[in-house]
C-alpha cells in the first residue's frame, strides 16, 4: 500500500476543485452563447447537461448586463 503525503493529497483535491469549477464555467460559457444565438431552452439542457433553472438565471443574467 502506497502513503500519499496529506499535503499532496491536499493538492490533489485542490486541483480537481479548480478542474471541476473551470469546466463548470465552460458548459455556462457554451449555454450563454447558445442563449444568445436564440435556441430554446429544452435545446441547450440537451447540449450542456444544465437543467432549466440553471439556464433560465444565466439568460435572466444576460438581460441585466
């Protein structure tokens, strides 16, 4: 059985976080412009995974920008 320093598994869990939110601000990044091209709703749950709350709060966003 291998040891993995806490420090290192501190790290580990670190990065994943970072990995996680950056390919979560990518899918939203993919659905606002999917939004602004004009697709339904039903569409672009289908495209990025994201349910219909989600996608309604990040097109409500685009109209207050």
């Amino acid at each position: 059985m291998k040891f993995i320093p806490l420090v290192d598994q501190r790290d580990e869990m670190l990065r994943q976080l970072v990995k996680e939110e950056g390919i979560e601000e990518g899918i939203e990044k993919v659905a606002r412009n999917l939004l602004s091209m004009g697709l339904p709703v039903e569409t672009i749950k289908k495209a990025t995974g994201l349910n219909e709350a989600t996608i309604r709060s990040l097109k409500k966003d685009m109209r207050v920008k």
